[in-house]
C-alpha cells in the first residue's frame, strides 16, 4: 500500500476523484481553521488541506506514511512542519499540542482503529476539535476502494471493511464529546466536476465527522 501512495504521488492531485472531490468540498470548511491555530492533518497526502491551513494562517503539521505524497505535500504547502509516520502506531507529537485534528479520507487503511482514535484525542488539548472524513462503508462493503492506474497497470489499494458504527463507537471509547455524524450523497454538482462520479448519484459517497475533546 506504502509503494502504492508513492507511485500515485505524482498525479494523485490531476487524477479525477468523485470522493476526493466531495471531501475538498465539505471536510475542509468543517474544519474552518481560524489564524494561529494549531492544526494536526492525520494523514495529509499531498498536503492539499495543509495548503489551505496556511493561507488562513493556521499552523499546520502533517503526518504521512508516504514520503511520496510528503514530498509533494512539501511543494504544496512549504509553510507547514511536515513528518512521515505510522498512524497506526504512536503519533510522533506532543502530547495536548493542537487545537484540531483533521483526518481526511485515511480511515480505510488503518490496521488499529481503537489506537489511532486515542493517540488523536491525546494530541488535542482539552476543548479541542477533530474532523474525521471516511470513503462512506456503504460503498467500500461493496468492494470500492482506492485504486489508480499507471503505465497500463491498474493498482488496487484495499480497504478495511469498518462499519460507521465502528468509527463512532472508537471515537466514544477514546473518549470524545458531541460526536456529530454526516453522510454526504453524490449530487449533479459533483457530477458536473467529475463526470464519472454520475454512477453516485443518491448514493452515500462521504461519512463526515465531528467531535471535541471534553474541556
């Protein structure tokens, strides 16, 4: 999966992606980093959301296990620290250092869910927020999942077949607050920007997710 996201790095950003483009839709304006916060990106790919951190003068750190999509992340947002890391181990932050944590469309490749939801609530202070996006299980129990091609060869990404449940319970258990849940549909808007994405139409697309570490 790791040789998967390096080789996908390159042109991940111009490949069409109904899901990748709901979720710059919705997940980032969930988010809406105000100047001077502390921003955790769990997960942050080729730092597109990072970019947006910077230019509302957020402070951005992202973590990833590719170094691949960092060194793009690297280019899209210079402004913003920058570490490779396993989300599925401890995170490699101070403990209470931020004041929101995004974790955007990286939920189908966690090995430890339970881990990950506690090592996220640990690297929030007290009252702080996390905004948690998912590829909708809806769909990835039907067999989607992460894919791209290259050079005539389709690469295939896996997914770990958690159940909304599952997510919203982890987040019980690690022990966040006001856990706010949205499921967001394939619409014509999306349709117009990604053509392919009029397959999704009705079709529950994004699981989007708030919550807040009790103060």
């Amino acid at each position: 999966m790791r040789d998967g996201y390096d080789r996908w790095a390159r042109t991940y950003d111009g490949t069409p992606n109904p899901l990748v483009a709901l979720d710059r839709r919705h997940t980032f304006a969930a988010l809406a980093p105000r100047a001077g916060e502390r921003v955790l990106d769990a997960g942050c790919g080729t730092g597109a959301h990072l970019a947006r951190m910077c230019g509302a003068r957020a402070r951005g750190v992202g973590l990833d296990f590719s170094r691949g999509m960092l060194s793009v992340a690297k280019r899209s947002a210079p402004g913003a620290g920058l570490a490779q890391a396993d989300l599925n181990a401890e995170f490699p932050v101070r403990a209470g250092a931020f004041d929101a944590l995004l974790s955007s469309l990286v939920s189908e490749h966690l090995r430890d869910l339970r881990r990950f939801f506690a090592e996220a609530h640990a690297a929030l202070r007290r009252g702080g927020r996390l905004v948690f996006s998912a590829f909708h299980p809806e769909l990835a129990r039907a067999g989607i999942e992460a894919n791209f091609s290259e050079d005539g060869t389709e690469y295939r990404l896996g997914a770990e077949p958690y159940t909304v449940d599952d997510y919203l319970n982890g987040m019980a258990d690690a022990g966040f607050a006001r856990i706010e849940r949205r499921d967001f549909l394939g619409d014509d808007a999306l349709a117009a920007e990604v053509p392919a994405s009029a397959k999704y139409l009705g079709k529950p697309l994004l699981l989007l997710v708030q919550a807040e570490r009790a103060a």
